[in-house]
C-alpha cells in the first residue's frame, strides 16, 4: 500500500530553507523563513530567556502532565499581555482559551473547534496571507474565501475595498485578521481604519479572529495590540491566536495560545469545553518548557524590563534594515520607488519583486527570497546588504 503514495511538494517557505541549506555557494542570503537574525546573520537567545531558563532549572522540577488546556498562570500572562493589564475581560470570566504548541498548534485547534461547532461558516482570509493560513483550515475541513486587502498599485492598504468586501460576507462566517505586522505585505490599518473595521465586521454579524504572532515587532507592545482591544467591546467575540516565537525569539519550543472572548461567561464555559474536547483529540495537553520560560520572564519586573528592551533592539535593527534597504536601492539607481518598505511594519515586507525576479535571484546569486516577493527583513546584514541590492537592481533591470 505505501509503495502508492506520491511525493509531497515542499513547503512554499520551510522548503526553501531546505534548499538553501543544500546550496554550497558560501555567498548565500536566507530572506525567505521568518526567523530574526541579529547583524552577524545568527539567531540570538535572549538574555532573559537565558536567565529565566537558569531559573527554573534551579528550581522545584515537575515533569507530569499538564491539563488538557495547559497551565493557568500561562493563561493569565498571555490574556495582560493581549487585551492589557486593566482589561475588564481579565475578572469578567468571558475568556476561554488554551496554552497550545506555537500559534500554529492555536490555528489548528481554533480551525477543529470551528468545523466541529459551525460546520457551514466559511473562514475568510486576507488576500495575500501567510501560505500556511490555507492549509489548515482545508486540513481541519474548513472551507476558505478570500477578501481584498492590498492594493499593489500604492502599497497601501486596500480599506474601501476590504469594507466592501465585509459587507457582503454572509452573516455567522468568520473573518481571519493579522493583529500587527501583517504577513506577507507588513502594511497595518492605522487606528481609524481598525475601528472601521471592527465597527463593518460586527454590524455584518461576522466572528473575528485575529492571528496575533509578531506583538512588539512593529511599533511596540501596546501600539502592536491596538487592533487586537479595538475588537474588544461590550458583549463582544473574538477569537486570538498568540504567538512567541517571534518577541521572546522561543521558535522551536513551540510557545503559543488561544483566546476565545464571549459575550457571557456561561457561553465561555461552553466553548472551554469544546477547545478541550478538540485538544484531547489532538496532542492531548501542550508541552510545558516554552510556556514556563515565557511566564517567568512576565511575571518578573527586571526580566520583563530585560526582554522589553531586547524587544526594542530587535524591532529597531528590523526597521534600521527596512531604511538602509531603500538608502541602498535608491542610492544604486536600482528603477523604482522603493520608499513604501519604509513604511511597512513588522519581520516581512512584500518588495514587489516578481515569480521570475526571485527565481533569478536564487539560480544566479543565491538570494533566497518567497515565491511572492516576501523579504525578510530581519536577514538583511551590514555584511550582505550592497550584495542584495545590486542584484535586486540586476533582477528589475
């Protein structure tokens, strides 16, 4: 029977990295992956997450089991860090929710709770959206539309279109937004644009759900969240999936969670009990390391101050890059206008660079860039910077 399955196609993104680890040319840029990548090209542990991990390894050690919706005091951190520390939702006994592995695990368990409590609601993404968002939902058995959101012509949000596009989705769907930084383009509604959002989206009648993976890669921690308590009004729903892989740069211990706001607490009990079901079903409970190591470091004021200020040092060397980029192109004379990667936010910016620019750039130098056009940002280096301008200048030319 095995001898009849065929050959699964790589990943559009981790299959890349694949490739580039098999590229022996020495002079070979990763822009693809969306890891962070300090001014040597390395992927840094945190301080804090260093000395949080010292810790706990000093500490009273537990191996057995945790509950199927993981650890509490994980949840608690999770929730003050997404709807803020004086958030009424934190006491109001509205939020259901589970400490899930990466926030792609909290995807799918949100993706399984939906198909098994509303089986006809379609879940309507952004046009474009990270390439994974597809994938599983159609894994869980839940179907996907596309709504308009970049206007490629301004590299600007398309917001007339989008909140048409709103107004003629069917009632009791679901609309997937990006909290901040949005992946792949990096071009975030501004605060008037969030309300009108939120506003278009529970008059249609529609279910947010918001995947909320890069907070504090943008702008900061709490101007990154704005979106995310713009949704949360009087009565409102509202599904989060968090993320930190990214901010705490945890990627391989898998660290991420999920959020449900009710409109009651009854209702939230109901739903708890649904995500419990969905899990158990799954993975069973979450692994506990990376969840332990992020509680530690919020629930710490000098760690918290630590990991805030290597937050601020990430997030200014991405934006520093995003500049230099632009310095570099225009100072190359490469044809364009490229002063709105300036202007985007967050680890990726969407270049523009085409199918066959990109294919060019990985036969002839090594660049390894998204299929779209997606950069990330966060590869550039002082080291590699000229190199991949002159051949982005090459690639349009």
């Amino acid at each position: 029977m095995l001898e009849t399955v065929e050959l699964a196609p790589r990943d559009a993104i981790l299959g890349l990295t694949v490739a580039f680890n098999e590229d022996p040319r020495p002079e070979k840029v990763n822009l693809s992956v969306g890891v962070y990548q300090d001014e040597h090209g390395r992927t840094p542990t945190l301080e804090c997450v260093r000395e949080a991990e010292r810790q706990l390894a000093a500490g009273p050690s537990n191996k057995s089991y945790l509950p199927i919706s993981g650890s509490t005091g994980y949840a608690e951190v999770v929730q003050r860090l997404a709807f803020g520390e004086q958030s009424k939702l934190l006491s109001s006994g509205r939020v259901a929710g589970a400490h899930t592995p990466g926030g792609t695990g909290g995807l799918r368990v949100a993706a399984d709770f939906l198909h098994e409590n509303f089986p006809k609601a379609t879940v309507w993404l952004s046009d474009p959206t990270w390439p994974n968002h597809p994938s599983i939902f159609a894994a869980a058995g839940v179907p996907t539309k596309t709504y308009p959101y970049f206007d490629q012509p301004t590299n600007s949000l398309a917001i007339d279109e989008m909140l048409a596009a709103i107004e003629s989705i069917p009632a009791g769907d679901v609309i997937l937004l990006h909290g901040c930084c949005h992946n792949p383009t990096g071009i975030d509604p501004t605060a008037k644009e969030w309300h009108q959002i939120v506003q278009a989206i529970y008059q249609r009648g529609l279910l947010p759900f918001l995947d909320f993976a890069y907070q504090g890669f943008g702008d900061g921690l709490e101007q990154d969240a704005a979106g995310v308590r713009e949704f949360c009004q009087a009565d409102s729903e509202l599904l989060v999936c968090s993320s930190f892989s990214k901010n705490f740069g945890l990627y391989r211990e898998r660290v991420g969670a999920l959020s449900v706001v009710c409109s009651t607490k009854e209702a939230a009990s109901a739903v708890q009990s649904q995500i419990n079901r969905s899990i158990r079903a799954n993975y069973s409970n979450p692994p506990a390391h990376g969840a332990e190591i992020v509680e530690t470091i919020l629930r710490d004021q000098i760690l918290r101050e630590t990991w805030e200020q290597e937050l601020t040092n990430m997030r200014n060397r991405i934006n520093s890059m995003r500049q230099q980029l632009v310095d570099v192109l225009t100072a190359k004379g490469v044809p364009g206008d490229y002063s709105f990667m300036a202007r985007q936010r967050g680890m990726f910016s969407f270049s523009g660079l085409t199918k066959d620019q990109v294919e060019l750039l990985r036969e002839q130098y090594a660049i390894y860039i998204v299929g779209s056009g997606r950069i990330n940002v966060a590869g550039l280096t002082p080291a590699n910077i000229d190199r991949v301008a002159e051949a982005i200048g090459v690639a349009v030319g």
